[in-house]
C-alpha cells in the first residue's frame, strides 16, 4: 500500500482528529484511518485539497467512508488517481459522539 496518513490535528485535540492522506500508488483501493477517539466515530467528513481528491475525470479518486469503528475509519478510493502526487490529496475529519458531559 502507497497511502500516506498523517495526523495534522491541533495539540492536545480530543474531540476532532484531521489527518492528511496522499496516495501515490495506482492501485491502492482504501485507506486505514487510526483515529485514537476510543469510540466510533459520530461524523467523519472527506475534505478536498486539490484537484485530484474531486470525483470523475482523469485524476479523480472519489474518496469516501466506507467503514467506522471504535478504532479506524477506512476510506475507499477509485484506482487508477493520485499517482505520484507530493501534497495532501485530502482531509479526514472526525469528530466524537457529542456529550453534554463534555
């Protein structure tokens, strides 16, 4: 697999973690986000950062959520887009469950 994931999220954030992802392989069909909230998900937004993460044409990948859970969210992406590409592709946001504990 040829997708970097980076954690990009502000110091000492609990309740959102945003994380970078570049794919630079042909192939490379999904991307496992290790996002460390210790519950799945509430929300988990898919945010443009250049051309090549919008759907359709030659360099779309088409990202999107295709699992959540208490530990990843996985996104999968079209083949064949991204190849070689140096800056982040797109943004992961997630968010925990809201809590009026919180």
């Amino acid at each position: 697999m040829a997708i970097t994931v980076a954690d990009i999220s502000p110091a000492g954030s609990k309740n959102r973690k945003i994380f970078s992802v570049i794919k630079s392989a042909d192939g490379d069909a999904s991307a496992t986000i290790a996002h460390g909230l210790g519950v799945t998900p509430e929300e988990a937004w898919i945010v443009p950062v250049g051309a090549q993460a919008y759907p359709g044409g030659a360099t779309g990948q088409n990202p999107r959520v295709t699992a959540k859970d208490a530990t990843n969210v996985t996104i999968g992406l079209d083949t064949g887009a991204g190849s070689g590409n140096a800056a982040a592709q797109f943004h992961v946001i997630v968010k925990r469950p809201h809590s009026i504990m919180r």
